[in-house]
C-alpha cells in the first residue's frame, strides 16, 4: 500500500493468499481459458470461417493468448517471438504448435 507521502507501507498488508501467483504460464492458461469460454458463450465474436477449406491449427483463443503473450514480453517482430517460443521447449504447452 502506498501512503501519502509517496513511501510504500507494511509489505504484509493485503490480501495474502499462498493459491496466487505472478506467473506467466498462469497468466496465459487464465487468459486461454477465459477466451475459450467467452469465445464458446459468444460465437458470434469468432471470426467467419469457411465450411470447406484447410481446418486451422490454433483455435481462436489459442491465437488470442499467443498474441497476448507476444505483446506482453514485448517481442514486436514476430521473428523474435517464434525464436523465444522454440528455445524452451520443456516449457511449451499443447496449444503450442511451434
């Protein structure tokens, strides 16, 4: 908490609970989950797809997380982003066919 004088206060204050994290794999399957289930309530938000035609390979929110996770490690060439994605195997997920 920060006071008015601009210093921050007791770093116990708060809500403390050992279920939350700051990681970035938590971060991006909330936000996959989240858009898969808002994407499944809202089909009319899904791009148009043809009936015939190749299948995709990501699903929309699959694309959605991707491009979120590539924004906020701040790759802006897309390059870079498929680099930093193949480097660390061990950590990729299913939904990334990289």
């Amino acid at each position: 908490m920060i006071n008015f004088k601009g210093s921050r206060g007791d770093e116990n204050e708060g809500v403390q609970d050992r279920f939350v994290t700051n990681s970035l794999d938590t971060v991006a399957t909330a936000l996959y989950a989240t858009t898969d289930d808002l994407l499944r309530e809202r089909p009319d938000l899904a791009p148009w797809r043809p009936a015939v035609g190749i299948a995709p390979q990501l699903t929309d929110a699959e694309l959605v997380t991707l491009a979120m996770m590539q924004a906020t490690l701040g790759f802006t060439s897309e390059a870079r982003w498929l680099r930093h994605a193949r480097a660390a195997p061990e950590k990729r997920h299913a939904c990334r066919p990289i």
